[in-house]
C-alpha cells in the first residue's frame, strides 16, 4: 500500500495493560516512517533511524513504529492518533510532516512532535472569537427588523 518493504518493530513493545498503575498511554497509537533507500532527500532521516530507532521504540512502548521503504518518494512521518470517547475533539485523524532534506538532528523534534501531541485539530491563536456572558446593548440584528425599501 506504502512501499515496497515494511518493518514493524518486534512484538516485545507491546504496552502494559491499559489500566496498569503507572502506565501511561499516549495519543499517538502508530507511528508510519516512510523513506528512500538511495535518495538525498532521505539521508537525514535514515541516519536519525540506523542511530536512535530502536532507543525510541524502546523508550514508547504503547506506539507501533512501521518503517517502510519507499523509493523515489519524499521522507514522510506520519501519526495515527486514537479515538478518544472522553475528548471529541480528538477522533482518530492522522498527522503528516514531511522531512525532506531535513538532517539527522532536525528529525528527532519532528518525531517528538508527533508523539507528545494529542491529535486534536490544530487551533489557531490569532483572532479568537469574543464569547460574551452578557446579552448585547443593540439586541440582535435580523433582515426582517429593517424597513422595506422601494427600488
């Protein structure tokens, strides 16, 4: 479906069960980590693999890693995020950051990005909207209210 070859990190990382005291089950439920075997645009992050991979699947047990190559493709990170029932903002979506030609030190905070975030929609911080507790001094305006005008 991605590629050619997929690697999925061993069966030992399987979280504790979920209600395990001291457990912590994050957002992130699967981490895609796609790349080119001989492109450029990769060797960032296939450095950032041959060094840190098996550190990180070790330090996030409850994440699926599945690295998959994918040749004369762009680098991609992709998160597959839970559904969760108690916060209906965050339903399952998925998040994409594409790393092409990043170096093998810019990678690691993209990956940390991903799997520290709760896969809510991004909301942005300009131009909030004014929710007020009280009525408005001029009521609320309709086009029903306006006089009839002749054309």
């Amino acid at each position: 479906m991605f590629g050619t070859s997929i690697l999925r990190v061993a069966a030992s990382t399987r979280p504790a069960p979920g209600g395990a005291r001291g457990t912590l089950t994050r957002h992130l439920r699967k981490l895609f980590i796609g790349y080119c075997e001989k492109s450029a645009s990769s060797r960032g992050l296939r450095e950032y693999l041959v060094k840190n991979a098996a550190d990180l699947a070790r330090a996030n047990p409850s994440v699926e890693f599945v690295l998959v190559q994918r040749p004369q493709r762009t680098p991609l990170l992709r998160g597959y995020y839970r559904a969760s029932v108690a916060d209906p903002t965050v339903n399952g979506q998925q998040k994409e950051i594409n790393v092409h030609n990043y170096q093998a030190s810019q990678v690691g905070p993209r990956i940390q990005q991903l799997l520290e975030t709760s896969g809510a929609k991004t909301k942005g911080l300009k131009r909030t909207p004014v929710k007020s507790v009280t009525e408005s001094a001029r009521g609320i305006w309709s086009q029903f209210h306006d006089e009839a005008r002749q054309l």
